[in-house]
C-alpha cells in the first residue's frame, strides 16, 4: 500500500477510536493524532523506494522488507504500556493504532506481513495489489466515509 492510502486508513480508525473515547481532552487527541500520523508510515521506513525509506537508506537496507518492522510487536508493547501508564494513553494509543492500521492495511495485500517475525514466517496476505484500482477504490470509500459524516 502507498503511503497515502496508509495515512487514510489510520485517520479512519483513529476516527473511530474518537467515537469509543469521546471524552478525551483536545490536547490529548492532538497527541494522539500525531503519534497515529507518524506510526502509520512508520513500518515502510524498512522500504528503499517508500515515501520513508527513501530517506532513511540504512535502515531500509538493513532490514528486510516486511519483516521485523511488520510485525506485531511493536503495537503490542505500545498497548501494553498504555494500559500500565495511563497518563502516556494518548501517545501509546496513538502509536498502537496507527502501527495497527498500517498492519491492516499490509496484510490485505498479495505481498502480506509476517506478523510474527523474526520468530515465525507465517504469513498473513490478501488479494490486493499496491497501487491497483482496488486500492484507489479503498481510499476512495474512506474520502467517502468522512464526506457523509454529519459534521
Ligand atoms: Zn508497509
């Protein structure tokens, strides 16, 4: 998936996570939207050719694609420390949510995420091509989405 499409998946589910969470100060939704933003793209940083990797050229060439970097563990950890340190919830749900979304998103494709790595190679892929019609489509029905939204 391209970086735009990674960016309004994670913008809808931190839309929906919004909804669950309604009460939460300005503030901290800022926060939390950055940390989202930036998680969301963070995982192609592994990429040569990705908006990210192509600045970050030793990271890139030094781990294998959609390997570690596509990986659970990091939401993982960041969930966990959100649930012990409740003032950092904003930030850590952040990271947990966009870093999810980018999973997602990933896993929908042919090329798919090894959500264990580097313990297991199991692989988790779906029938999307990064940069078909399928995926303009999905980030079309996102443009879509936040449209109709009675604002
Ligand atoms: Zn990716």
């Amino acid at each position: 998936m391209n970086a735009r499409t990674h960016l309004l998946i994670a913008m809808f589910f931190g839309f929906m996570y919004f909804r669950f969470f309604p009460d939460m100060a300005i503030v901290e939704k800022f926060i939390f939207s950055a940390f989202l933003i930036t998680t969301s793209l963070l995982p192609d940083i592994d990429s040569p050719t990705s908006t990210l990797g192509r600045k970050h050229r030793v990271i890139a060439n030094l781990s294998t694609h959609r390997g570690m970097f596509h990986s659970i563990w990091i939401p993982l950890i960041a969930f966990f420390f959100s649930m012990v340190y409740p003032l950092l919830k904003g930030p850590l749900m952040g990271i947990t949510i966009g870093y999810s979304a980018h999973l997602i998103a990933d896993a929908m494709t042919v090329e798919g995420i090894k959500p264990f790595a580097p313990f297991s190679k199991e692989t988790i892929k779906g029938p999307l091509r990064t940069g078909s019609i399928f995926e303009t489509a999905i980030a079309a029905a996102v443009v879509m989405f936040f449209l109709v939204q009675p604002f």
